[in-house]
C-alpha cells in the first residue's frame, strides 16, 4: 500500500513540477539567480500537523519538488498555534499551517503577514469535551468552578467559550488550566483536572482507551457556524522577497488538496499511521471522503473569519483589527492555479 500511495503522488506531482519549472509566475522572473531563491523554506504547524503538512511530511513532496533548485524544506510542529505564529511574525518561519484564532490574532497585532490561502475548512467542528468515567460531571453547567484543560489561544478555547456562552456560563466561570493534550491526559487520569477540551482525535484515544467520558460534542451540539477556516499565512518578508517560492508552494498544496479528494481511503491511512488518531475518529472527521482541504480564499471564508474574529474581540481573546484588505492576498492562489492548469 505505501509503494502504491508513493507511486501514485510521484506521478501526480511530478506532472506538477514540470509545469512549475516552464510556467512561471507572470510578471515575476522566471528563473532564480543565486541572491534571489532562500536557502531554506521553513514551514509550522500545530502538532502533529494539518492535512496537508502532515503529507507533506510524510511524502516529501515539497522536498522534492525544491530540489532541483538547491533548497531546503523544514518542517516543524509547535504544541499550539500561538508559538508558530510569533515564530512567523517574528521571521523564525516563513509558512504556518494553523487554525484561525492565532493566526487573527497575530493579523491584528498589524504583523507582516499575509494570509494566502485556507489549509482546510472542514465544517464540522472537531472540538469535544471529556471527563474522567467516574465524574459526576454530565453536562457543560457541571464545569461551572471546575478545573478545564485545553490550550489557551486555539480554535478549542474559542469553541469553549462558545459553547459555554450557549449555556449562559464563561471562561471565567471556571477554572482554566493551559495544558496541551500530552499533560492533560495523565492530569486527567490523576484526577489533578476535572475536565480536558481538544479534537476529537486525542479524545477518542482516551475514551476508547477507558480513560474518559464525553461529555459534550461541539460537532454535534454546537452551532454549524463555529466551523471557521484553518489558514495558511506567509511571513510578509519573505513572500516580497521570494514571490515566485510563494507561488509554487500554493501550488503544489493546490495539487495536494485535490490529489486527497481523489484519493481518500490512501489519505486517511497516511493521517491515521503519521498521527496515531483512530481511524474511527478520523473517517468521523473527514466524514464521506470530504477533506475540504481547497486553500481559494473565498468571500465566504472572509466572512466566517470576520465573524470568528468578532466574537473573539467580544470574549478578550483577540486586541486590535484585523485589516483584511492588507491582510488577505489572492495573487499567490491566482498564480497557483494557473501553474496547476499547465501540468494538466
């Protein structure tokens, strides 16, 4: 199967990466001198890493296709979006794959970033919360001045507060502990928390390890609109600097996000094997082969990210205004997309 998956990404990018190489970026130079390619391309993500890094990763697509230019692809995992996305800002990182609430953050601070495209918008929301089996807790009303695990500054805590917001409850209302999933399962297990809030992968491990109860789903009884895009943001720097890298690395993930639509079952066992998640929680996921993994920056994705930063400014999650019309960048998707036409 791995010989099967390997083959078939190889032929699909190396059409790819013939198009890259004869179809440059128009009105960009079409070959690199020495001083204008970077040495290195150093690219985030939330541990254990989006979709799409995470094949990216596995598969070494994008190692391959910079090779022939004598650059280096790094990729590295941060435990929570808020690192990655002052290592962006700061210049540390040139691309992050993360979700939404950092990288709004890191916008409104008035940063040199670009958001260039989605790393995915599934549109259910993976954000669950579980006790330990013998908890008398059953509801969100029973956390009120309990002890709640999750990592401050993630779609999680934003969904947290969301959902006790629909329970007239806040994050003030209890007791807030900021523990990634490594911590805040044993905290858990000791009983040193009362409850932990993260994605449904991790989750399901402990539930069907035995070592928690659900006991509340935000895919399930949350409100359909607090599914809000993942991004995928470029250091401002860079992007003036290297215009032409930008368009060829939203390029190959344009490729990638249809190579995974056409290909599910070989897709969720490379997530399933690379993160260690269940298979029944990530099928639950990506439920009907849908991976929504598409990075067009539409209207409706503006809107929900304006509606996501909105709340997050009303629950003091979020200082400053975003200002979308410097913020958001279409021209590196634009490109992208005409480089994926010339490989087909």
């Amino acid at each position: 199967m791995a010989r099967t998956v390997r083959s078939s990404l190889r032929r699909t990018f190396l059409k790819l990466a013939l198009a890259l190489s004869v179809a440059p970026l128009v009105g960009y130079a079409p070959a690199f001198a020495d001083s204008a390619k970077p040495d290195t391309i150093r690219i985030g993500s939330t541990a254990p890493g989006h979709l799409k890094f995470i094949l990216f990763r596995s598969k070494k697509i994008l190692e391959e296709e910079f090779a022939k230019d004598g650059i280096k692809v790094e990729l590295t995992t941060f435990d929570g979006g808020s690192a990655a996305s002052v290592a962006l800002g700061s210049g540390a990182l040139d691309f992050t794959y993360i979700g939404n609430n950092p990288s709004l953050r890191l916008a409104a601070t008035g940063a040199d970033v670009k958001l260039i495209g989605l790393s995915s918008w599934v549109r259910s929301n993976e954000t669950q919360i579980v006790v330990r089996p013998d908890s008398p807790i059953q509801k969100l009303e029973d956390l009120k001045g309990k002890k709640v695990a999750y990592l401050s500054g993630t779609v999680r805590h934003s969904t947290f507060a969301k959902a006790l917001k629909s329970v007239n409850l806040g994050i003030a209302d209890v007791e807030s502990l900021n523990l990634g999933i490594e911590n805040s399962g044993p905290a858990l297990a000791r009983g040193d928390v009362d409850a932990i809030v993260e994605s449904n992968g991790p989750v399901q491990k402990l539930v069907d390890a035995g070592q928690a109860r659900l006991i509340y789903d935000a895919g399930v009884s949350g409100n359909p609109e607090w599914a809000v895009p993942h991004l995928l943001s470029v250091n401002g720097e860079f992007a003036r600097k290297y215009p032409e890298i930008v368009a060829r690395v939203l390029a190959v993930d344009l490729a990638l996000s249809r190579w995974v639509d056409a290909n599910p079952e070989e897709t969720i066992n490379i997530f399933v094997k690379e993160t260690g998640n269940s298979e029944a929680a990530v099928r639950s996921t990506y439920a009907n082969g849908q991976f929504w993994q598409n990075p067009e920056i539409t209207d409706e994705a503006v809107r929900a990210l304006q509606g996501e930063e909105a709340f997050m400014a009303e629950a003091g999650l979020l200082k400053g205004k975003v200002d979308y019309d410097s913020w958001v960048d279409r021209s590196y998707y634009n490109a992208a997309v005409k480089k994926v036409a010339a490989s087909n």
